[in-house]
C-alpha cells in the first residue's frame, strides 16, 4: 500500500509536466490545426530560460585573492557576482537562491514571443499543407533549436537548483499514519504539481470565462462560420499559439531543478507528450490532462521493482503499451470527438 | 560521421590491404601493403573517435583537448608537456617514426552502432593505423572487436568495465584506464573505515555492460567488509528522472545508496537522490550515506554542491603531485585554462604510450606495437610507476579514492584525493571469474595482412 501511494505521487510530477505539454499541443492542434513537433523544444527552451537568469544574476568580477594559488600557481581569482556587490552578500545571494521562481516572470514574455516569432515566421506557411509537411518542419525546428542551445550551453546537463528552502523532502506517510521515513515527497516536487494544477486551471477559466476564451472556442469548433461573422479568428489564435508556448515554457522552467536542462530534454518529452495526446484524444484539452495524469502515474507504476522483475524492460514501453490498448478500444482516445483528423 | 582536419590530397594513403575489402582508392597505390594501413608517405593517421553528442559528450570533448595535445607535443610543438617526465626516451617531438602525426575526429554518439559506423569509416577511408576514444564501455568493446577483425591497434580511453579487458579482451586492444573491480578495492576499506562494517546497500545500476560489471564489482567488495546488498535496480541509460527508482529506497531499509551511473545520468540521479532528502535521513539509527564507486571531474562540477562528501573512485586527478601530473596539468591548463579530467588526461597517456610504443618496435605493424606494449612497465604520465599486463592489455598502477570536497575554492578543486590505494591491493590474477575467468583469452594478434 505504502509503496502504491508513493508511485503515486511521484507520478504527480511526471505527469504534470505531460500535462503541461499536452494542453499546449492540443491548444495549438485544436485552433491551427498544426501538429506542433516543436513544442518539446519549447518546453527545453523555458528549461533554458531558468538556467540563463540563474547564470545572469551569477553574472561575476574577478577579484584577485593573492593569499591563495590556482592550479598553475598564479594568484587565485576569486568570482563576486554583480548582485552580492549592489545588494550586499546576503540579499544577493538570496537573489541568485530564488532564481528559478524569478525565471518565471522572464519566461513569460520570452516564450510568448518566440511563440508569434514561430507562429508569424515560419508555421503560418504550413497551415495549408499536408500533415506530414507540418509535422517535418516543426520536427526540423526542434533540432535546429536543440542545436542551437547545444551551441551555446554544451551537451552535457546544467544543474540549476530550486531555493534552499525547497530541499529535503515532506513526510507524506508520517501524516496519513504510516512509519516515517516510507512514504516522502520532496518539497520541489509538491510545488511543481501545485504550479500546474494552477496553470491548467487558468488555461481553462480563460477559454471558459472570458470573451476571447469564448471565440477561440467557437473558432476551434467552426473556423469558417466564425470568421464569417466578421471575427478576425487568425489573430485571436496566434495569441493563442503564443500561450500555448509560454506554458510549455514555464513548465520548462518550474522543471529544471527537478531535471537538470540538457539540450535533448525537449525531444524525450515530446514523443511521450504526443502519445499523451492521442491517448487523451486529438483536440480535447481534459483528455490531453487526464491522459498526462495517467500516464505519469502508470510510468511510475512500471518503474516499481516488483513490477520490473516480472516483465522486465516494462517501464521502458509501458507508456506505448498503454497507448495500443486505448487504441484499440477507443480509437478516437479517452475524450476524443468525433470529426477531428477524420476528413 | 567522421571528419578529417587536414585536406590535401598528396597525403592520400598510400596503403592498399587487399583480401580484406578494405582497398583504397588512391592515385599513389604502390601494390599490397605488409600490414592495414601501412602508412607511406611522410605522415601517419591517428583516429579519435570520442562521444561529441549524448550523455558523455562532456567527457568526449575534453578528451579531444587532450589528444590535440598530444599531437601538438609528438609533432614537436608545445613545451613537450608529459613527455619531458615519460621515463622511455625514444620519443624526440618529430611526430612517429619521423611521420608526422595527423588525426581525423569522429563522433560515436556514445552508441556503439554509431561509434562502429564512425570507426569503420576511419579505417577504411582515412586509413587509421590506430583508433582511440569511447566513453562507455558498451563503444570500447564494439570498437575494440572492430579494430580487432580490421587489425589496426584499439588504445581504449573512458571505459570502467571489467569486461573490457576481462571476457572480452583483445589482442589488438589495451586499457590504461582502471576498471570497476580496482574501483571496488579500492573503495571498500575506505567505506569501511567512514561508515563501519554493519551496513546495508541499495544499489542503482545503469542497465549496460558497464552498469552490470561495476555493480558486481562494489557489491562483491562491500560484502566482503561486512555489508549487505539489500536491491539491485537496474535503470535505462540516460533515463533522465530517476525519481521513481529512488523513491523505494528508504523504504526498503538501505541505509547506503551506490550510485552505478556516469555522467549525465550521475548528475541527475544524484540531484535527485538530494531532492529527496536521503543524505539528512537516519536510517537504523544510522545517517544515510551516498556512494559514486565512478567518479570524474566533470560529472562533479555538474553535480555541483550535491557530491559534497560523497566517496568515489578515480583513475587520476590534477591535484596528484608527482612531476607527470604536473608537467600535464601545466601544458593543458596552459592551452586550454583548465585542468584537464581524468578522461583527458587517460587520452593523453594512451596517444603518447602508442607512439612510443611504435617507436621502440621500429613499425606501425600492429603485432610489433602489441608486442612492444605487452609487460611494458613505465613512469612518469602521472600517478606513478605502471605496468601493461600481457595476459589481459589492463594497465596496473595506484588507484584513487576520492571525496567531495566539504569548502571547494574554485569549480575545478570540488573533488579531494582522500587516499591513494597502492597497486597491491587491487591487483588481481588475469584469470579472475569477474573478468571472464580460464576461458578469457586475448587470441591472435591480427595485421590485416
């Protein structure tokens, strides 16, 4: 039982970030009709965008300690940052601890323009084309982007801590009656899971209340009928396409503690984020919720060593397994409608 | 995928090894050649073939520093660096034999179909008489069978597993680098003295040749000083969250945590495994402990303040004193404003030992290099006096235990030398079980010829 509740919670996470991605694809499926295989990559970019105001507000001087040697026997040069001489030792580095939250409030605005720039620039020229165009360009704008963060940041994972205040983890089980020490969160996690319970309820409270939430609604379900009542519906989704890159971003960003961003980090999310998609049922963004939920918690399930070591390498394929089995009895996924990319 | 830094065409090879399927098409072709890819002409090709992408890329790219190094110094240029401290002599800075040392890179993706593709294609069309690199041991034996059939001299750089130079050892092959059952000796009295005798272990293993070998190797060591081994799990390489294979871990009564993970995949399961508290909990009335048998600079820097007094093992390391170290570490950190890793400075090593090594047979014949390396016994690259065994190609020479450090100064000192183990103690016959047992053999040394 212990161990049941633990894979559950730890699937929390995982799931999350699933979630988090597959809302933005469906989003941006449900309003341009594009399958977006650069969204991954822009779940790795907000990831990035944490580790580069981490690396801004690290911005250093050199100051040169001549009571210490460095390893070829010149004087030491010892790194102050910027933000510890303006603001003084503690408040600086108390600035530099909290950077990942602080990323935030950059990554907003960041992803939201490399969004329209994605949008304007270069997929709005594939709307008329063929999936398989759309999904070969978007898939080679993943790794042209995957490139160019490899460029920059190296290839191998940077590590970029949650505040010191999020470390250690929570005793889940001593709360519910269990022994200590057997069922524990680590604190990081728990406000990860909160941080997208609140994104995707904002997601849905702005389609569901709002004027705008409304039309792109309407626009989803019937593009021409809308545009016909004199709505400019091409506006309203590029906007739209934009908030479906911040999101990923920001998930990125609220992830990086929890996985060290490498340049790659984007591709491994996306494939499982598309099968989310299909599982959850094209265009139906509580599916694309559901299914990331679930998902996260059966990976987590297939990881267990009970389970491994009765069919092993499980963990590996769970997830596609899953995904025949919902298949092959509801072909059109858990809340798929009918009509989606069934012309 | 391999790329050559040098263009001209009049330094085409000239060699052509017939009946292998490796001929070459060359304006210059002077008939059969006694051996794969005699080199004729006023140079010789050297293939490094190093992970530039993946989850030892890292590692791959300071291998490369290293072995421009290298190159720089055979062909006389640099300050000579290690080989002014190299106890043989013959090596005099006018590149091998009076060839001058050209290289062509390649990258293995750290996949052993990639590397093999890479490698193949270092053979065959730039003409390699000797290839080096890999970062895994999964590439090293890929590549090292290759270069075996090819017949041209495999000098394994990154690669910990026993099986390297145990089942699968090959004549054409030699391993400076140590491997997991030195790791284990080495460790385990160390662990034994920091944590006592009465400890119970839970073992995270990267699901390949390396992951297994090693894993075997710490749980043998650290049963033998009194601890259990309470699970072994098995995790997929570059898994990235290692978050549910750490979850069970406190509860299943483990008060140790061993880490078999390199490189990006240390870096994050580590993180994590620090995420979750394990290193603040008291497990059996006891602190819970982590232990990385593998260690690298590299891996520590990204694992940043997490490793802070974690024990690990090590091949070599920059703080090490001996005039070697020293003369490496000054020419690298010179070039490239850095001290060079372990994997770096094995990179180095190895491109020097074959060189010399060609040097003292007089040929590029790979079974006179085979036979001028078996039982070689040399100082003064770093870390003492080392022996190249002949029954298994396995260098032997002190081994390092090593600790995170609690106050690092700089991004490069986060790791401290805690005890250097003498060879003694994890020596070990050729024919051990863990390294294939009687069976093991090297078989025949192949020329192409």
């Amino acid at each position: 039982m212990d161990a049941i509740i633990l894979q559950i919670l730890n699937g929390l996470d995982k799931g999350s970030a699933y979630a988090l991605i597959a809302l933005g694809l469906t989003l941006i499926f449900g309003t341009l009709g594009v399958v977006n295989f650069a969204h991954g990559a822009l779940f790795m970019i907000g990831a990035f965008v944490a580790v580069s105001v981490q690396r801004l507000l690290s911005l250093s001087f050199e100051q040169i300690d001549s009571t210490k040697t460095d390893f070829l026997g010149n004087p030491l040069k010892v790194k102050v940052p910027y933000v510890e001489s303006w603001f003084g030792p503690e408040v600086g580095a108390t600035i530099i601890d909290w950077s990942v939250p602080l990323a935030i409030i950059v990554a907003i605005p960041v992803m939201l323009l490399v969004g329209f720039v994605m949008e304007r620039g270069l997929i709005k020229h594939f709307y008329k084309r063929p999936h398989a165009d759309q999904i070969l360009v978007t898939f080679g704008l993943a790794i042209v982007l995957q490139e160019l963060v490899k460029y920059f940041f190296g290839a191998n994972p940077i590590q970029t801590p949650a505040p010191d205040a999020f470390t250690g983890s929570f005793d889940f089980g001593a709360m519910i009656g269990f022994d200590p020490n057997v069922i524990i969160y680590p604190y990081w996690r728990l406000v990860y899971f909160g941080f997208a319970a609140v994104v995707i309820g904002a997601v849905f409270a702005f389609l569901q209340f709002t004027t705008f939430g409304m039309v792109v609604r309407a626009g989803m379900a019937d593009r021409e009928t809308v545009g016909l009542l004199g709505i400019n519906i091409d506006r309203r989704f590029t906007i739209m396409f934009g908030i479906a890159a911040a999101v990923a971003g920001i998930a990125g960003v609220m992830y990086a503690p929890i996985l060290s961003p490498n340049y790659h980090m984007g591709m491994d999310f996306l494939v499982l984020s598309f099968v989310v998609v299909v599982v959850g049922g094209m265009g139906s963004l509580p599916g694309a919720v559901a299914a990331g939920f679930l998902l996260g918690i059966l990976q987590s399930f297939a990881s267990m060593n009970e389970v491994k070591s009765v069919i092993p390498g499980i963990d590996q394929v769970i997830i596609y397994l899953v995904a025949i089995i919902i298949l092959l009895t509801r072909p059109r996924g858990l809340m798929g409608r009918a009509g989606v990319m069934e012309e | 995928m391999s790329k050559t830094n040098i263009t001209r065409r009049g330094l085409m090879k000239t060699g052509a090894a017939t009946g292998a399927g490796l001929a070459l098409p060359t304006i210059f072709t002077s008939g059969a050649a006694a051996f794969t890819n005699e080199p004729t002409g006023s140079s010789v090709k050297l293939g490094f073939n190093v992970p530039q992408t993946g989850p030892y890329a890292e590692e791959g790219l300071d291998e490369l520093r290293a072995y421009e190094l290298a190159v720089e110094h055979l062909n006389g240029m640099g300050d000579g660096g290690a080989m002014n401290t190299f106890s043989s002599k013959v090596l005099e800075g006018n590149g091998i034999l009076g060839k001058k040392v050209e290289y062509v890179t390649g990258d293995t993706q750290t996949k052993s179909d990639a590397a093999r593709a890479s490698a193949k294609s270092m053979i065959e069309k730039d003409g390699v008489t000797m290839i080096t690199g890999g970062s895994s041991s999964g590439v090293a034996i890929a590549v090292q069978g290759l270069a075996q059939d090819a017949g041209i001299i495999f000098m394994a750089a990154l690669t910990h597993s026993n099986d390297t130079t145990g089942k699968d050892r090959k004549a054409n092959g030699f391993r400076y680098f140590f491997n997991a059952y030195m790791s284990g000796a080495a460790l385990a009295p160390v662990l034994k003295n920091a944590y006592g005798s009465d400890r119970r272990a839970y073992h995270l293993t990267a699901d390949y040749t390396w992951g297994w070998t090693q894993q075997e190797s710490i749980a043998a060591a650290t049963e033998a000083i009194g601890w259990e081994t309470v699970n072994n799990v098995l995790t997929p390489v570059g898994a990235g969250d290692f978050s549910s294979y750490i979850a069970p871990v406190l509860n299943s009564g483990a008060d140790v945590l061993v880490l078999n993970h390199y490189g990006g995949d240390m870096v994050n399961s580590l993180t994590q495994a620090i995420q979750f508290g394990l290193k603040d909990k008291v497990v059996n009335g006891k602190q819970f402990e982590i232990v990385v048998p593998l260690y690298s600079e590299l891996m520590a820097a990204g694992a940043g303040e997490n490793i802070k007094g974690v024990y690990g093992s090590m091949n070599w390391n920059w703080q090490l004193q001996d005039p070697g170290t020293q003369a490496f570490v000054k020419s690298f950190g010179e070039k490239y404003g850095r001290p060079p890793s372990g994997s770096a400075h094995t990179a180095y090593v190895q491109t020097l030992l074959y060189a010399d090594a060609v040097t003292r047979a007089g040929s590029f014949n790979p079974c006179a290099v085979v036979e001028a390396l078996e039982g070689f016994e040399f100082d003064g690259l770093g870390i003492g006096p080392t022996l190249y065994r002949a029954e298994d190609h396995q260098a032997f020479k002190d081994v390092l235990v090593m600790k995170g450090a609690e106050n690092p100064t700089t991004e490069y000192d986060t790791l401290e030398i805690v005890e250097v183990t003498p060879v003694e103690q994890v020596m070990y016959p050729p024919d051990h079980p863990m390294f294939g047992g009687p069976e093991a053999s090297l078989g025949e040394c192949n020329d192409g010829a």
